[in-house]
C-alpha cells in the first residue's frame, strides 16, 4: 500500500539536557534522521516517553495492520467462494477488521 508517511524505522529518544523526549525520522536518501518534533514530544501528565516510545512504533504499527487486513481478506474470499459452492450466505466482514480498515484510512488518507 503507498503511503505518504516517512517511512521507518522511527526512534524515540531521551535529550536528558533539556529533559524531553523526542522523535526522529529517516531523511530519505541519506543516512541521517531529523526530529519531527524540534520542542519534544507534547505530552500531558509524564506521558512524554509512552507518547515518543507509540509515535516511533506508528509506521511498523500501520504495516503489521494492514498485513493482518490483507490476510484476512484472503482467507475472507475463500470463505465467501466455498460457502457459494454449497449454497451457504456470505460470511460477514469481521469487526475487527471494519475498524483496522478505518484506522488504516485515517492513517494514510487512502
């Protein structure tokens, strides 16, 4: 799937000078990253490291989901195929996947 997204690894970091947490980015086409927020991390009641620490994880976060929706798509079709052959109704989407695919489109726009 083509997102717009820097793509990962992303890395949380602690700067114990200014006592932040910050975030950077690959810059592509080099071997360098850049933090995506120059301040630190906004957080709100100590949750600056948990904050920094679920941004950086967010482009592997977003892959592992979409794998998991194309598999079960995969496995969905079969299902949908053979119930056809014997006559039976087509199996419902699964919740779990109807929300994967609308945080995968708030993720990407797509």
């Amino acid at each position: 799937m083509y997102t717009l997204h820097t793509p990962g690894p992303w890395s949380a970091f602690y700067k114990r000078k200014y006592d932040e947490w910050h975030v950077s980015v690959p810059l592509p086409g080099t071997k360098m990253t850049y933090g995506i927020f120059p301040n630190g991390v906004p957080a709100v009641n100590g949750t600056a490291e948990a904050n920094a620490k679920l941004i950086a994880a967010s482009p592997e976060l977003l892959e592992c989901l979409i794998l998991a929706v194309r598999s079960e798509e995969r496995n969905r079709k079969v299902m949908i195929d053979a119930n056809a052959e014997m006559g039976f109704d087509e199996p419902k989407k699964l919740e779990w996947v109807e929300i994967a695919e609308a945080i995968i489109k708030k993720a990407t726009g797509l």
